[in-house]
C-alpha cells in the first residue's frame, strides 16, 4: 500500500465523516427548533394554569364569602312586621266575618 493509497483512503474517510458531522448539525438543529416550540407551549401552559388558578381562587373566596354572610345572623334581613291596621281595615274585617257567620249552614 502506497503513500497515495493511503491518502485517498483518508480523504475518503473525512469526506464520510464530514457528510456525518453535517447530518448531525441538521439533526440538532431541528432538534433545538422542536425544543424551542415546546418551550413556547409549555409557558403557554404555565401561564394559562396561572389564570385558572387564580380565577378558581377568586371563585372560592366569593362561595367563602357568600357562605360567611348566610351564617351569620346579623347579616340576615329580618322580615318587616305587618304594619297596625287602621280603624277602617278593622271595621272591613269584622263586617266579613259577620256575612261569614250569618249565612245559613245547608241541612245534611
């Protein structure tokens, strides 16, 4: 084997290993694209599980708040008494209870 043979047999070899180191830099470069985007989901999703989170807290503090106020007593509103009624409201009931009362009872 002569230095010319071994020559060509190493630049067959780099010219190999030059088509392999080119396979690879596209292969990481489309690996760091694809990391990229997932990046960018994943801080998509980071970011709408912080607003969940933070409208489901708002929710429950509104049902603690709201349960709060049907607990206590003193937050309910107390039914307004009848207001006194006047002579002539008086007068109308007992007339109605005369007619009521006078009216015949049917024979059975």
């Amino acid at each position: 084997m002569g230095k010319d043979m071994t020559i060509k047999i190493l630049q067959d070899q780099l010219e190999v290993a030059n088509g392999t180191i080119l396979q690879l830099n596209m292969t990481v470069s489309d690996l760091n694209v694809t990391v990229n985007e997932l990046n960018a989901r994943i801080a998509s999703l980071e970011a709408l599980l912080k607003e969940r989170d933070a409208s489901l807290t708002k929710a429950q503090n509104q049902m603690r708040r709201l349960s709060k106020l049907t607990e206590k007593k003193s937050e309910r509103q107390k039914p307004e008494p009848p207001a006194p009624k006047t002579e002539e409201e008086k007068q109308a009931e007992q007339e109605r209870s005369a007619i009521f009362y006078s009216w015949p009872v049917p024979a059975a």
